[in-house]
C-alpha cells in the first residue's frame, strides 16, 4: 500500500508540475506578443506634440517606462514558474 500511495503522489506532483509549466508558457506567450502594441500605445499616447506631454511632460516620461516594466513582470513569471517546479522536483 505505501508503494501505491507513494506512486500516486509522485503522479500528482508531476502533473502539478507540468500545468505549472504550461500555464506559464501561456503566460510568457501572450505577454511577449503583447509588448508590441503595449508600446506604441504608450508612445502614441506619450508623443512629444500630444496633449499629455503638454499637460505635464513627467507624465509622459512615466508612461514611456510601462513597457519596460511590463518586460520586467514578464521575466518575473518565467522565474517563478522555473522556481516552482523546481521546488516541487526538490531541487531548489
């Protein structure tokens, strides 16, 4: 009985692992296919004729940085994505 148990937990971690690695692929996948247009919205929005820049150019300074954050939560979910099955194999 404690090989079957034994087996069976080892089988759910596996499989936890492997929706953990999938739905952070799908994650990285749409956020790097969203950068492109995250960014020229910002720069659309942050043009130096514009009516924001006018308004107060620090704003438009801001926004110009969002994708650069934007990269940065994505970078963030491939880690922990990594970290976590990593934990899980008892490796970290």
């Amino acid at each position: 009985m404690e090989s079957f148990t034994t087996t069976i937990e080892v089988f759910t971690k596996k499989k936890k692992m492997i929706a953990r690695f999938i739905n952070g692929f799908i994650s990285i996948l749409i956020g790097v296919s969203l950068i492109g247009p995250i960014s020229d919205q910002v720069n659309t929005a942050a043009v130096t004729d514009g009516s924001l820049y006018n308004a107060s150019s620090w704003g438009a300074t801001v926004l110009k940085i969002v994708p650069g954050f934007f990269a940065i939560a994505i970078l963030a979910i491939g880690i922990a994505v990594l970290y976590g099955n990593l934990r899980d194999a008892g490796m970290a």
